[in-house]
C-alpha cells in the first residue's frame, strides 16, 4: 500500500501541470477526451454524472483500455466490499445483543 501510494506521488511530481490537476489513481488511466471529462466531474464531486458517464464509457469505447479505466472509476465510487461486510456485521452484533437484553428482561 505504501509503495503504491509513493508511486503516486512520484507520478504526480513528473507529471505535466495538466496531469498533476488530475486524482493520483488516474495518472495511470489512458488520455482521452470522454474519459478526461469523467475525472474533471469527479474532481468537480458530481458524482452521479460520473456514474452515468462511466457506465456509458465502458459500453460504448472500442478501446480496452479506456473501458477499464472507466469501468475502475465507476468502481471508486462504490461502497468498499469490506465495508458491507462489516456493516451486516454491526447489523448481526445489534440482534444479538438485542436479543440477549430482551430476554433478559423476562423473569
């Protein structure tokens, strides 16, 4: 994890000024035009256009690599797969524990 964020950063330092206006994660991603407005609107935080953009991109380009790239920022805005583990989790431990309080309450 560190390396890969070091990585970035060095990226980030040789890129061109237009590139260091750009997420880190992106630096990698192909130059194009539809993708490079996606990750003006993701760096803008309208995130639902990037959503429908993305979607739209990764149907519709005949190039591979722009399809995966759309196709991982479309990812980015999803909720982490760890994250719903965890809150079926909490989810679980709140029945438990409420179960238990009930019946406790029974003589």
């Amino acid at each position: 994890m560190k390396k890969a964020v070091a990585k970035q950063a060095r990226a980030k330092e040789a890129a061109t000024p237009a590139e260091r206006a750009l997420p880190g994660f992106a630096l990698a991603y192909p130059r194009s035009a539809e993708l490079d407005a996606l990750l003006a609107k993701f760096e803008a935080g309208d995130y639902a256009a990037v959503r429908a953009g993305a979607s739209r991109l990764a149907r519709t380009s005949e190039q591979e690599d722009v399809r995966k790239a759309a196709l991982d920022l479309r990812a980015r805005l999803g909720p982490h797969p760890v994250s719903t583990y965890l809150f079926l989790l909490a989810l679980a431990l709140l029945a438990v524990l409420a179960a238990h309080y009930l019946g406790a309450l029974r003589p």
